[in-house]
C-alpha cells in the first residue's frame, strides 16, 4: 500500500503532465463559489477523476475539478469543488490535494466555504475573514504516525490564519466598499444542520460562524508550512430564537449573490501576493 507521501508524488506527476507551470497560489472553492473559476486564465481543467488518489467530490455544486492558470498575473491552481468528512472520505483523503499543492510549489492556500452565520451581527451574503477556529470535528488529519518530510508532529497552532494576510484581506474588502468582517469559524462533521441548542452552545463558545468543512485544510497547510487566508460566505442565519428550517437551494442562491464580491476579493489577494513576490 502506497503511503501518504508517495500518493502525492503520484498527484503531483499527473498535475504536472497537464500543466507545467507551479501554481504558487491555491485556492479551494467551498459550496456555491465556482464562479471563481472564472476569473482565471485557464491553462488545464483536470477532472478529480484524472488525477490518482483524489476522492471524487459528490455534494450539490461541486464541480470536481481542477482549473489551473494565471489570475492577475500570478500562476494558481483552483479546486472547483472540495471533499467533505460527510461524504464518508477520512480526513487525510480531504487534505490530500493541500499536500499535493505545497509539493506542487504553493506559497499561499485561500479556502473558501458557506457557512452559517452566528453572529447576530452578521447578515446573508455577508463575507467574514477567518481568524481563528474551533474544531469539533471529532478528528484531526494529522492523527497517525507523523511522516517527518510533510512537516512537523506537534505543528503550533497560534495563527493558523496569517495574520499579515489577514489585515490585507479586510484592507481590500473595505477598498472596495465591501462590508467584511473577521471572525472565528467552527467546524461540524455534518451532514445534519445543528439543533437550536447546538446553535447557542457555539455561539456561547466563541464561534461567529459555522461549517463542515475549511478546519482540515486549514490544519494540514499549517503542517506543511503553506500560509493560509479563510474566506467564509454567510449563507444563512442561524440564530436560534428565530431560526427557519434551512433551504439548500437559497443556500447555494446566496452564495452565489456573494460569489462577485468573493471573486473581487480573491482578485486583491493574488494581485497583492503577485507585486509582494515581485517586490
């Protein structure tokens, strides 16, 4: 059985035979965000399929595929569609294609997902920059025996979210007239949205936001040394003395109302990483 390491390498092998540049920005797109993709010059689209050891992402508007090319200049590789621990794929299945990113040459990671808002100061369609989270996921993709080349056993998680890159993502936002928040996101297995109580438990825990998804990424870039920004788009209201049942259609309609904003914001951040690099 081929272990982790050399499932990336085989990964990496495939990317590479379709696209020869090293994407030095990724960019995972959550529930809704597809859009994104175009915003990119593309150089290769890559279906999951195509490329060895990749789940298969099987949840409502998740393309399953790879765009690479160039945004702003700046050479990036896209998923279109993640993998979710709801979907019954392990943790190390989820953040395979992170690993595979940092083997390919990322610098930066940008995860993106939908979420709900627990704020009450939030609103639908607002975007809030991660600054910290809260995983209660029940697992952890680095549990197992630690493969020393793929980064440290005891990472140290005092800024998961780069904080430099986190005041230049407000900056941006507010440039351009946005309003953007930041905030603490919480991860949940899912699938099930979270009962009225749950949603008071989170909130009384320092959660602004809540998801399935974006915390596994988000540990795994900081095991392998790649700076990360999280993006969450606040589809619904989760506040639990007026909350309605959740409707998965106007979820997704919502995050596509949000997604230009999104895609203008991405923009800033390659743009910004792009005369960085130069600089």
């Amino acid at each position: 059985m081929l272990d982790l390491y050399d499932k990336i390498q085989d990964a990496c092998s495939a990317i590479r035979s379709k696209f020869n540049r090293s994407p030095k920005v990724a960019i995972v797109l959550g529930t809704g965000l597809g859009d994104i993709v175009r915003d990119i010059e593309v150089e290769a689209s890559i279906e999951y399929g195509e490329i060895p050891h990749f789940p298969t992402s099987t949840t409502t508007s998740h393309r399953g595929r790879l765009v690479c090319g160039q945004m702003a200049g700046v050479p990036v590789a896209a998923m279109e569609g993640r993998f979710h621990l709801y979907e019954g794929y392990s943790l190390k299945q989820i953040t395979l294609p992170v690993r595979v990113f940092k083997e390919l040459g990322a610098e930066l990671l940008i995860v993106s997902n939908a979420c709900g808002g627990l704020n009450p100061y939030f609103r639908a369609a607002d975007i809030m920059v991660i600054e910290d989270h809260i995983n209660l996921m029940g697992d952890n993709p680095l549990i197992g025996i630690n493969d020393d080349r793929l980064g440290p056993r005891f990472p140290d998680m005092c800024e998961p979210y780069d904080q430099q890159w986190i005041d230049r993502t407000i900056k941006i936002g507010r440039d351009l007239g946005l309003g953007i928040h930041k905030g603490v996101f919480v991860a949940v297995a899912g699938p099930n949205l979270e009962t009225r109580a749950e949603y008071r438990f989170l909130r009384m825990i320092g959660a602004d936001v809540v998801g399935m998804s974006t915390v596994p990424e988000s540990i795994v870039a900081v095991h392998s040394g790649l700076k990360t920004i999280g993006l969450s788009v606040v589809t619904d209201m989760c506040l639990p003395d007026a909350l309605e049942p959740a409707n998965v259609e106007e979820i997704i309609a919502t995050a596509g109302r949000a997604a230009p904003n999104l895609i203008s914001i991405v923009r800033g951040i390659v743009d910004q990483f792009g005369q960085t690099r130069i600089a």
